[in-house]
C-alpha cells in the first residue's frame, strides 16, 4: 500500500498498452550492443592496437631464427653478496649485454651454483635495462638468490654450460658513490682531476670504468687511486671495436649497471653522472649529512633530482630502492615513493675553459658554494698532483 501509493494511477494503464512495445524495444537494444561488441572485438581481431600487436608478436608468434654470434650473451660482471651481506645474504647479481632480437630476457636461463660437493639448479630472473629497441644490442640484468654458499659459478642456457668469473661485492661502507660512463680517450684529465678531490673531500667515492687510453694516462689514473681512492675497473671490449658503435651510447648503461650492482650493499646513496658533471654538498660539510637530511626529512621521497644547465635531471638516491638503471636514471621509480626537485641546488658542469690554474686558486665550478677552507684543500691537492705529474714525466696528458 506504502509503495502503490506514490505511482500514479495512469501508470498501471500505460504499462498495459505500451508493455509490449518497451520489452520489443529493450530487446532490440540488448541485440545491438552485442553486436556492436562483436563488430570492435573483430576490428581488434583483424587490425590490432599497436600495444596488441607488440604482445601477440612477443608471446605468441615463433622467435625468429638467429645466426650463432647473433644469439651469443657477453657477460660483464658478476658479483655475490655472502653471509655478510644481510639484505641480499647469498644473491648473485649479473651484468650482460645480449643482441637486442635474440630476447634473452624472455628466455630460461639457468645459474648452476656448486659449493664443493653438490650441485644445484637456480633459475635467474632477467630483465632489460635498456627500455628501447633503437640499438642491436642491449643491457640485461640478471639477478638469483642461492640457498647455500657459492664456490663455482655456471650458466646453462640451450644445453650450453659456461662458467662465469665471480667477484666479491664491495663490502666498504661509503657515503656517496658516484658511477660515470667509460672512458675513452676524448674524457679531458681536467675534470677526472677536479671531481676525484672533490669527492673524495666530501666523503664521495668515485668509480671508474676504463677502456683504452695511453700509458701516461693511465698512470695518471694509477695514481688518483693511490692519493685519492678511486677505483678502476676495466672495461670490457663487446664483440670486437667494429660493432663497439652498435652497443647503447658506448656503454654507459653496461658501467652504470655494474656499478650498481657493485656497490648495493655498501653505499648510502648512488647518483649517475658525466664526466663533466659535479654535485656538490651545500647545507653540510659531507655528502652523507646532505643527502640523509633530505632523506629523513621527507620519509615517502626516493629521488633527489638535482637539474644540469641544460634542465636534465640527474638523480640521487638509495641504491637498494632501484634494481637497475637505463643511462643516467632508474628503470623503474622507487615503489610508491616520490622525487624531490632540488631547487636549492644543481649540478655544475666542467667546461674546456676551467684550467688547471683556476682549480689550485680554488676556482672552479660551484666553488662559491663551499667553504674557503675546502675550497684551498681541494686547490692544494690538486697543484701537488700537478707538480707530480711534471716531476715523473707523464706529461703526453697535459693539453700543452
């Protein structure tokens, strides 16, 4: 009664006359919205999306067949994090590059891992680093987890065993590591010079990545690593010099991600930078306090983004929120964490025209941020350097 008594009284009339009507037009309706559903799924069937397509190429049709050298994997580096290592206690990480059709990433590969008496079967995670199909060639980052120790290292992949060459993890607690691209011979000394005593100033470390050079450079490099602590590595020489152009910007994204992986555990904070690039610490006397202060402050930030003349954000962050980094930045940003533009501070570049004779006046670069003590520090290690180089002889780096 309660609910009859708010319809009107010619409703129930109407329903009567025109019921059929309604009930034929619903029907018709429901018949065409099925079939304009089939006519899209149809259209999909035949002329798929471009993001369909790219799934039905990768996951249904057949892999297309590949020369031998085409299908080969170029280990870079492996490095294993032992018992020490808390947070990835037995985890093998893996640096390669793989021809960019030949979709490594997407095929089985298997790490055997063997601690004397036993053998075991581990599959690894892969993935690319590099987001493009531009270049022939790409960067992978492999990464599996060991239930025990490892003593002997072997990948199996499509019935092919071969051993990999393992190296310890950098256990060295460091404030800031600093990953640069390769060198080759058009890096001026100038700039390695001024940011390896800057960094090390500061509480930074530097990494180096070497590929081919004159000995007096090399020298020269010998011996930043014994005044200054940076480390050198070699860089390795991807199918020969002739396909050296096919590999992604020279490198830069195969020594970025082994530099990461290398310093996981052991650095507070990682950044990417250009040989002619430097961070500076402006609110505090070391790296460490600059960038935990920010970090502590604003607990959901995972990206200092500091901004080059050019407005490209170069980052800072904590290396255990990325797994892997494309050139100068994260793959994929920090989960549910945010990036924090420093508008208070950028990143300064080294030109041509900063001479040596600037650097030991404490002139140079983003020196009017600091104190003039550590601006007549940096200085005086530099002009002593500078009188080394001169009294050894390795002077064929000098410009003139």
């Amino acid at each position: 009664m309660y609910l009859n008594s708010n319809i009107p009284p010619y409703f129930h009339d109407l329903l009567r006359k025109y019921g059929h009507l309604y009930g034929l037009i619903i029907l018709k309706s429901r018949t065409l919205y099925l079939f304009v559903i089939f006519l899209v799924f149809l259209h999909l069937f035949l002329h798929p999306l471009p993001v369909l397509r790219r799934v039905r190429n990768a996951y249904t049709y057949k892999m297309k067949e590949l020369d031998n050298d085409e299908k080969d994997l170029f280990f870079v580096s492996a490095y294993y994090y032992g018992n020490e290592y808390s947070l990835y206690e037995n985890q093998v990480s893996l640096t390669f590059i793989a021809p960019r059709d030949a979709h490594w990433d997407r095929r089985k590969i298997i790490v055997i891992r063997s601690n004397g008496s036993t053998s075991v079967l581990e599959p690894m995670k892969v993935h690319r680093a590099t987001p493009h199909n531009v270049c022939k060639f790409v960067t992978l980052v492999g990464t599996v987890t060991l239930k025990d120790d490892l003593m002997d290292l072997e990948i199996l992949v499509s019935r092919n065993i071969a051993g990999i060459r393992y190296l310890p993890a950098d256990n060295k607690q460091r404030d800031l590591v600093v990953c640069t691209p390769p060198i080759y011979n058009n890096v001026g000394w100038q700039s390695i010079l001024l940011a390896s005593h800057i960094y090390s100033r500061f509480g930074g470390h530097l990494q180096i990545y070497l590929s081919n050079t004159n000995p007096a450079f090399f020298d020269f490099l010998e011996e930043l690593k014994r005044r200054k602590g940076i480390s050198m590595n070699a860089f390795p020489d991807f199918y020969g010099n002739s396909k050296l152009n096919e590999v992604e910007f020279g490198g830069i994204t195969v020594a970025n991600s082994d530099c990461l992986s290398k310093y996981k555990s052991s650095a507070s904070f990682i950044t990417f930078l250009e040989w002619n690039e430097l961070v500076l610490p402006k609110s505090f006397n070391s790296y460490f306090s600059e960038f935990a202060n920010f970090f502590e402050s604003e607990i959901f930030v995972g990206l200092l983004e500091f901004r080059n003349s050019k407005g490209i954000s170069k980052v800072v962050t904590r290396p255990l929120l990325i797994s892997s980094v494309w050139l100068n930045e994260p793959v994929e940003r920090p989960f549910k964490l945010k990036s924090k533009q420093m508008d208070s501070n950028k990143i300064y570049e080294i030109s041509v025209s900063d001479d040596v004779d600037s650097m030991i006046r404490g002139d140079f670069p983003g020196s009017d941020i600091l104190k003039m003590e550590d601006r007549r520090a940096i200085g005086l290690g530099i002009r002593k350097l500078v009188e080394l180089i001169y009294f050894i002889g390795f002077t064929s780096i000098w410009p003139y």
